[in-house]
C-alpha cells in the first residue's frame, strides 16, 4: 500500500511503526474471510481492510477522528484472526492499537461512553473494585431486562451467580517444588480472573509444584495492562505494565527467573508485546526481557514433560482463545497436553473464530458479542462435549453463561488428571457423575 507521511510525521515512533505496517498491506482481502465482524455485519469497513483504509486516511492526513472511522474501528475485537490469515505479514495489532490510542486523544465521545469506558477502566484491573462491582452487579441481575441501555444489561448479565472467596495463593509468596527443583517461575496471577475465578491460580500452582517448579507470585505484579491498552488509555495501560516489568526483572536480577508463566492468553499477548510497548522507554531492555521469557501455561508444560494419564473417559470440546492462536500462535500444545493427559478432545466448526468476549468487548459492543457467542456456543454442544475447555478467563466467562456444559481451564483438567482435585464446576454442574467424585 502507497502511504505518503510527511518526514516530520514519520519522525514519531507510533506514525513510523503504522507507515510499516500499512506498506506492507497489498490489498488482498484475504482478511475478510476470517474477520468475524465482517461475517456479522456484511461491511467491507468492519474487515480489516476497511480498517486499514480508514485508519491510513485518519493518520496520513492528521485529522481528528469522525464518528463513521470511530464505531468501525470500535467494531473490531482485536482477535488478530486476519493475522493469522494474512500472506504479507501485515501486523495489524499494532496498527489498531495506534488508532485507537490517537482516537482516544483527539476524539470527544459522548457522555455515555465516556463514562462506560472510565468505569470499566477504574474498576476491572483492580481486583478488589470488581469483586465489589460484581456483589452490587449480582443484586442488580435480576431487574437488568428493565436497563434501557443494553451496554448495562450486559454488564449485569455478566456478573456470576456465586462470587468465589479471596485466594490467599495470589498473594506475593513463594510455592516450593515437589522434589528436585526443575524451574524457577513467576505466576502472573492477573485482575479480574483474582476476583472471576480463583480455581484457575490454584490449579495451576498445584500442577506446576507438582511438576518440580517452584512458583513465584511476584511482590508489586498484577493486571498486564490490556484492557486499558485496547482502549487506547496508553498512560494507564504503561503504568500498570511498569509494575510488573520492575516486579518480574527483581525476581530475574535476585534468585532468576526460567520463565514468567501467565494463564490469561489475553494477558499473556500482551506482556510478550512489552517490547514492542516500551521500546522508547527508559524500560525498554527490562521490557525486553520479561517478554523474550513470557510463556503461555501451556508453552512451559510442554517443556516439563507432562506424564501420561489413564483414560478419562472423558470428551472435551477445547475452545481456543483468540489471543492464543492468533495473538500468540499457539493451536496445539493445549490440545496435545488434554490428549496425553487421556481426555478425548474434539473441537467445534469454525475454531478461528472469536466468541465476542474480547476483553471488554462483549460490555461496549454486546449485539455484535452475542451473536458470536450465540454461534460459538452452538458449534460447541454440537460435538456433544462433557466439559468445554479454555486458555482465558473472558472466553470461558462469555461461553459459561450460555451453556449448561462446565466450562473449565484447560490447566484445570491437567492438574485432575495429574493427581490434583476434579474442578470445581465440573463437580457443581454433574455431581451425580461417578466420574466427578
């Protein structure tokens, strides 16, 4: 693609990076195919390409943003499936993540929105706000079809049923390896998955131990920072990641760090884009470095040898998260390690396709989500699963609360199958099941 930035503009690092990436695009629209907006809305602006032209004549011109390039660019979930798809290599994470970080600088939302877009910034990374927002939200549950605005029915809709108790797990410690000490590793325990689910930490722990590693919560470590960054709040999103950039090269500069292990795929996208975020930052080398030892649960278990298991008799339906196949490129590990933990594993039609939770997406765009959670949904109960299992907390939120199937982290069944206790929403949703006991 012809770009024409002036020299002055391509002297700022954000304009230099997205001119990179707009050349690289050559028009194909091989995108469109897989880019679930597009599917949904019929809109060639709702494909990454329309994005591309849109973003490209917002920033060559310096304009402030226009309502018309603002929803369309809202539209996009960020599920990077056109990168996984695209032949040029066009790395389109980064170039939405610029637009909107100039849209939230130079554009004036309305009222309503900006007010959404603060409260969910003030309240989700911080897991002792959202437990809070969750009671008060569960009260609210049962009058959200009187909501007249259908944002706040999805955000009262979303709460749990139960909120579960505080695990003291995810407090600064360190958990030592049964046996001999393989792995030396950090637990990056996120936010809202603190206040969403607590058995995922806890699983995780136990299965890691388990496996000779001795795991580290991190003193100063908490939300990566992606749900602000995908607002384009960069001040925020770069504050909270500061924190565990200092957190984790502490550990990295004290007794060492093998790996920073993160059981978010959402998160895990993010910290290993630190990188790229800091690179004109006095943390750029220490922002380097957490990234190039990041891993996806998943990535660290296939190094530890995970030991085979008696059949389960068990069928699992693995969803794979957006940000773990296409924001990270993982597609088999997690279903290689459910096989050889002896569950038989299936997956629905349609894999690559996002099921609208994306972060804050399904509360800021909930018609669009719930069609596309409303397809994920169905492609999975038709493989007739008894659990569904997932890599990110927001996949298994948006599909938990549209199906009777449990709907479990995949490490959730690796630490069952290694010795650990039966999940607890397995157990909840089937307790009659001999199995389950």
């Amino acid at each position: 693609m012809k770009t024409e930035f002036s020299p002055d503009q391509l002297k700022n690092p954000g304009i230099a990076r997205s001119n990179e990436i707009l050349r690289a695009c050559v028009h194909c629209g091989f995108c469109t195919a897989t880019c679930p907006t597009y599917q949904v809305l019929g809109d060639e602006l709702d494909s990454p390409r329309g994005r591309i032209y849109l973003i490209k004549d917002m920033l060559e011109n310096d304009r402030d943003p226009d309502a018309k390039t603002v929803k369309h660019i809202d539209r996009c979930l960020s599920c990077l499936a056109c990168m996984t798809t695209c032949p040029s290599g066009v790395h389109y994470m980064h170039l939405v993540d610029h637009a909107r970080e100039y849209i939230e600088q130079r554009y004036q939302r309305p009222l309503s929105d900006r007010m959404l877009r603060w409260v969910l910034s003030k309240i989700l990374p911080y897991p002792t706000r959202f437990r809070l927002a969750l009671l008060g939200a569960k009260i609210g549950r049962p009058f959200a079809r009187l909501m007249p605005d259908a944002r706040l029915r999805a955000m009262l809709e979303m709460a749990p049923k139960q909120v579960p108790p505080v695990s003291r797990n995810d407090d600064p410690q360190s958990f030592a390896p049964q046996g001999e000490c393989r792995k030396r590793v950090a637990l990056m325990t996120g936010c809202a998955q603190k206040a969403l689910n607590t058995d995922i930490n806890d699983a995780t722990i136990r299965l890691l131990t388990r496996l000779g590693c001795e795991v580290v919560v991190a003193e100063g470590a908490g939300c990566c920072g992606a749900l602000t960054h995908h607002m384009g709040k960069s001040g925020e999103s770069h504050r909270t990641a500061a924190k565990n950039i200092k957190a984790w090269t502490r550990e990295m500069d004290g007794a060492g760090l093998d790996a920073i292990v993160i059981n978010t795929s959402g998160c895990g996208t993010t910290v290993k884009d630190y990188g790229h975020m800091f690179r004109n930052d006095q943390l750029a080398g220490d922002a380097a470095r957490v990234s190039a030892i990041s891993m996806d649960v998943s990535e660290l278990l296939m190094q530890l040898n995970l030991p085979e298991s008696a059949d389960k008799k068990l069928t699992v339906a693995y969803h794979a998260a957006c940000s773990l196949q296409h924001g990270q490129q993982i597609k088999t590990f997690p279903k290689d390690l459910l096989k050889r933990a002896g569950f038989t594993v299936v997956e629905p039609a349609d894999s690559h396709l996002c099921c609208g939770s994306a972060g804050t997406y399904n509360l800021m765009q909930p018609e669009i989500s719930k069609q596309l959670k409303v397809r994920k949904v169905k492609t999975l109960e038709a493989k007739l699963p008894e659990v569904i299992a997932a890599g990110n907390i927001g996949c298994m939120m948006q599909i938990g609360g549209a199906t009777k199937v449990p709907i479990v982290h995949t490490v959730e069944l690796l630490d069952w199958a290694t010795g650990g206790p039966v999940p607890p929403a397995m157990t909840r949703a089937a307790p009659e099941v001999p199995i389950l006991r």
